[in-house]
C-alpha cells in the first residue's frame, strides 16, 4: 500500500485506452477524440461552417479584430501541425509558447488555453459523462484505491476532472472548466493595466517559471488550484506513488549541461518541466516528511531518463522504479 499519490496525463492516457473499447448503443463522434490529435487536426482543418470551429467561435465576441487575432492564431498552430501530432499537444506547448518578449506569442496564449479546455469540454459533454464511461472510470479508480491508503493525499498534475468523482483528487496544476461557457472561464487573474494573465489551469517551460507562478497563485483566493502539497508545512507523503509522470525535459538546459557544469548541479530541477515537483520532493525529503517513492515507467527508454533525471537530486536513495503493469491491473 501506497501512502500518497500523484499521477500524471499517463494515467488519463490508460483510462482513455479503455474507453474506446466501451460498446456504446450508437456511434459517438467525440469517441475519436481520446486521441487529441485527431481533434486538433480536424479543428485545424475545419473550414469556418464546420461544428467544430462554429461552436469554439461562440467562446468569444466575434468581430473583425477578434476574428483577424484567432485565424492569426489558428494559421500559427497549423504551421506547427507535425510537430504537435509528434510530441503532443502539452509538450509542445510548454516548450514553445512561453518564450518572453514574443507579441506574437503573447497573443496565442490565450487561444491556444481555450482551445485546450475545448477539446475536453467536447469530450466530457459528449462521452466522459455518460453512464457506459463512468462504469469504465469507477472500475478504474477501485483499481487505484486497493493500492492507496486514502483520498487525502491523492493528487495530480492534470487539468482534467476525468477520476474527479471517485478519487477526489487535489489539482496542483489546475483544472479546465467544465462545462465551458466563456472565454471568460480560463482566466483566473487579470492585470489589464499590465495586460497580464493567469489561467485556470498551468502551462509552463520550466520548474522556475511554475515554480514562481504556483507561487503567485497561492496568494489568491481561487478554486482551481489545490497547491497544499507544495505549501503546507505538515504535509507527510511517507511513501509515495508517482504514476504516469514523465518530467519531460526542457529547452533552457541542454541535455548536457550538469555534466559540463557540475557546479551548477543544484539548478538539475530546471531540467524537467516538472522540475518544480521535484524540489517539493527535495524539501520533504530533507524534513523527513517523505520516506520513499515508487516511479512507474512503461518502456525501459523512459526507466532509463526518469533514473538519470532523479540522479541529481537529494533524495535519489529513495527512488525506486516499477512497470506500470505490476502497480496497477489495469
């Protein structure tokens, strides 16, 4: 057993896996969007009398500059199109759209945060809540609690409410907003004098950047955002379950960078997007407030990278690592 929990857009993918095998009674068209990719090029290809592009104009205040910015913004995702369908929507966001002092960039942020609360709003209106899946969702989430000693300390890094209603967990990056009715729902904060924002949910280029953002977060009084697990002091993960997080690797460090500048070995948490989650790690390690922790994998490649990633880091000694396939029968 297991006395925390934090999972990761890998588990989603495994749920995902067993719902497209649900026998629904009439074919659903949101069926093939488990895989977004094949929403987002049906989205990118649309044409403007399509249902799909129709309905996500309804999320905004449609005029000729509105409509001038989201054709821009639209024309600059296409451009990308191969890219996003190779590494994924969410890696590629993070390693692309955060660039600072790019106008152009600036500008998609928001589109592209829409965009993404759209694909699952589709998903969630059209599928997720419907009797066969939630049969599917509650199988899955008993599968997880035989393994987890309770809900208090469940947590995860994604923004959708897939296993919300059985496993209760605390979003510490976020949620989308479901159902999704404006534009409007995404913003969580809005400095108009500085034209700055902040989501409802977290994209970001690395363990600083979030870091410092999750930071700002906590100062204000919101409902999408659950961060105990990186600002209470008494947390206590004992041992702890990662599942289906990849800390996937950054642009501001080259690969290379610790071991051609060991004296920087202290900065190994900007390596990883997720690098933020670590140095959480490494402060609970210290205060004696994690004993240990198990890392799934499911291809020896990824074993191999989440060893190396970890091997920079404080409580490295602690780490274990499982197949995915002999933590959970699912």
């Amino acid at each position: 057993m297991y006395d925390s929990f934090l999972y990761g857009y890998g588990l989603t993918l495994a749920v995902f896996a067993q719902t497209q095998e649900i026998p629904f009674d009439r074919p659903v068209h949101a069926i093939k969007y488990l895989d977004f990719n094949a929403f987002f090029n049906e989205f990118i290809q649309a044409n403007d009398r399509d249902k799909i592009l129709v309905d996500f104009y309804k999320y905004f205040e449609i005029h000729p500059e509105t409509k001038k910015a989201h054709d821009a913004a639209r024309l600059f995702l296409s451009k990308h199109r191969d890219e996003i369908n190779l590494i994924g929507f969410e890696r590629w966001i993070s390693q692309h759209i955060f660039e600072k002092n790019n106008t152009t960039l600036d500008n998609v942020k928001v589109y592209t945060y829409l965009l993404y609360n759209y694909w699952y709003h589709i998903l969630y209106i059209q599928l997720l809540n419907k009797k066969y899946s939630k049969k599917v969702l509650r199988k899955f989430s008993r599968e997880v609690l035989k393994k987890v000693r309770s809900r208090e300390n469940i947590y995860t890094t994604n923004f959708e409410t897939l296993l919300d209603q059985y496993l209760f967990p605390k979003h510490i990056h976020g949620t989308f907003s479901l159902p999704l009715g404006s534009v409007g729902d995404i913003i969580l904060w809005l400095d108009r004098k500085k034209n700055e924002f902040e989501y409802s949910y977290l994209f970001g280029t690395n363990g600083i950047e979030k870091g410092i953002r999750l930071h700002q977060i906590h100062q204000l009084s919101q409902d999408k955002y659950h961060l105990d697990f990186f600002f209470e002091d008494k947390l206590d993960l004992g041992h702890l379950l990662i599942y289906g997080l990849s800390f996937s690797p950054n642009k501001v460090m080259p690969d290379n960078y610790l071991e051609e500048a060991p004296q920087h070995k202290d900065f190994y948490f900007l390596r990883s997007v997720d690098g933020h989650i670590q140095k959480r790690l490494e402060a609970l390690y210290i205060n004696q407030r994690v004993k240990k922790i198990t890392i799934s994998y499911y291809t020896e490649k990824e074993r191999e990278y989440l060893a190396e990633v970890i091997r920079a880091t404080p409580f490295k000694d602690i780490v274990e690592y499982k197949h995915s396939s002999e933590i959970f029968k699912i």
